[in-house]
C-alpha cells in the first residue's frame, strides 16, 4: 500500500446513514455526510441511497473516485457478512436479503469491504480512538441496545455465523427469572444496561424508593423522550441518591459483562461508548472497581477500562479501516 490512501467508509443506520473519505492513518478529510435511510421506500432505493451518500462524500472531500482506493461499509441488523448480505435488519424493515456489498463493488468498481455496525465501530476505537495503543480490546456499544465488538491482533471477531460480538446478549441473570430482553431472552446485559432499560429501572425503582426525596419522582409520569439516561446521570452527578442508585447499578450490569468478556477474551483493554460515557471519570470509575471485584484476578488487575473517543464518528472511520485491512491483506 503507498504511503498515503484514500478509503470511503459509510455507517447505515435506521434514520441515517453517514459517510466520509478517511485517509490511511485514519484521518477524516471533512465533515461526514449525512442522509435520510428511509428505509420503508424499499431495499432498491436504499442501495441507491448508499451510493450517493459514498458519491457525496468523495465531493465532500474535493476528491474523485480515481482518488479512492476502497469502500466499507458497516450496517446494523442479522447479517451474513462472508456472503455481503443484510438478511433481515429489524431497523430497516422491509428490507431482506440485500446484496450491499456486491452492489456498492459493482456502482464504483473498487474493492469493497462489508462489516456489523458495531464490529466497524470497534475497529475505528482500536485503529485510531481510544484503545489505539492496544493489541487487542472489546467495545461495548451503550444505545437502545448494548452492542460489541471484538479486536484481537487487528482482527475483528465475527464468528462463524457473523455474530460475533453480540455482547448484549451476555447472560448475566438467570434466563428463567432475569429481566426481559427485546430479543426475548431473560436476563440477557441489555435488559439491564442498555440506556433504555436504565430509564426503566429507574422508574421501578421510584416506585419503591424510600429513601431521601428525589428529583427523579418529577419524572414519574415524563414520557421516554423528556426523562432519559442522561437525565439521571445529571441527577446522581448533582447527589440525587437515587439516581445514584441507578448509576451504580449500571456500573455493576455493565462490569458483570465484562467479567464474563475477560474470562473469555482477556483482552488489553474495554472501551464503552454511548451516551452514557458523557458521564466521565466517575462512572468509569465505578465500573473499573467492579469489574476489578468481580473478575479473574489476574487478567482483571491487567485490563484497562476506557470510553470511547471517536463518538458518533467511530462508525463511518472503522468502515473505512475495514476497506483498508481488505486492500492490506490483498497485497
């Protein structure tokens, strides 16, 4: 590969999808662009949509395809990533069984590269965020879900069935009595620590809540959209000791799944990302001390716990170092 290259990376997501040209040592070279999935209009258009948020991009970069030595591209939902296909995303419905890999290689004729949302997004963290001193790290991804990614020796860890990875679905309660998952397991570290299920947690909590009055209980009849994960951070940042609770129960899910991802990987490093870490110091710290009370001694005592650096970006950046490892590993 020469000394300076030029790669696209796009992130599909259920309401957006960005994308931008980032170079080889993983440097964006403009803002990404942004467009409307609009997934209901049928999987066609969506694949027409992919091509001109790439085009946009390669504008936006004041570059032409020529310019370009690969494409990756990352999206949600089950997926067979050797084949290059989404096969029933629940975010990008009606679509099933679409071919984005070949479609992207055959609109550009450049290599492309296809990967899980949450896989690329780990690979942007260890290529150039915050575990990029590491040799190997696990991403937990704080949304309406929990997602992951798995990095071993710049290698991403998709499994045999291209799910691997899926971190959310951790067990960390027992399946017959833990809390209901959206995939319809129980006791699943999504149902626990995802920020959706943090704002239901809470609002059980207020209803047994005997301790010093709370300004959580303003929020008791506050829509999902008015009383969120943020709200309660604010509020335990504040003193507010429910919302403390809340916290520290969160920081005790989301170490018992890195226990169980230690004990399986032993990785250098985990990183989380989300909104949840706009939090800071504090609440990786209280992470930190459980995973170190939990875990396996020795690899525990090893293991730094991070947040992510790149936020939103990491998507679109670890798409494009996916289409830079296809052209290494073709050389």
């Amino acid at each position: 590969m020469a000394a300076q290259e030029n790669f696209v990376g796009l992130d599909v997501g259920g309401t957006t999808m960005k994308a931008a040209v980032v170079t080889s040592d993983g440097r964006p070279l403009s803002a990404p662009v942004v467009m409307d999935t609009n997934p209901e209009r049928g999987q066609e258009e969506g694949l027409e949509t992919m091509c001109a948020t790439i085009r946009k991009a390669i504008e936006a970069a004041n570059l032409t395809l020529a310019d370009i030595t690969a494409i990756g591209v990352a999206t949600p939902g089950l997926m067979d990533i050797k084949a290059g296909l989404i096969l029933d995303p629940p975010n990008l419905k009606p679509w099933k069984n679409v071919p984005v890999r070949d479609h992207v290689a055959k609109a550009f004729n450049k290599p492309t590269a296809y990967q899980n949302d949450a896989n690329a997004a780990a690979y942007g963290e260890f290529w150039v965020g915050a575990a990029s001193d590491a040799k190997s790290m696990v991403l937990f991804t704080l949304g309406t879900g929990v997602g992951g990614g798995i990095i071993l020796d710049d290698t991403i860890i998709e499994g045999e069935h291209s799910h691997g990875g899926e971190l959310g679905h951790l067990r960390i309660a027992m399946p017959d009595t833990g809390r209901q998952c959206g995939c319809g397991a129980r006791g699943c570290l999504e149902a626990y620590a995802s920020a959706t299920n943090v704002v239901r947690r809470a609002r059980e909590d207020m209803a047994c809540w005997r301790g010093p009055a709370s300004k959580l209980r303003d929020y008791y009849t506050a829509n999902d959209e008015d009383f969120t994960a943020k709200v309660i951070f604010r509020h335990a940042a504040e003193g507010d000791e429910l919302a403390q609770k809340v916290v520290d129960d969160t920081a005790y899910y989301l170490a018992l799944g890195a226990c169980a991802v230690i004990a399986a990987v032993d990785p250098e490093m985990i990183v989380y990302g989300g909104g949840m870490v706009a939090a800071g110091e504090w609440f990786r710290s209280k992470i930190d001390a459980y995973v170190k009370r939990f875990g396996l001694p020795f690899p525990t005592k090893n293991v730094k716990i991070g947040f992510a650096s790149l936020g939103s970006d990491a998507g679109f950046i670890g798409a494009a170092g996916c289409a830079r490892l296809l052209v290494l590993r073709k050389v």
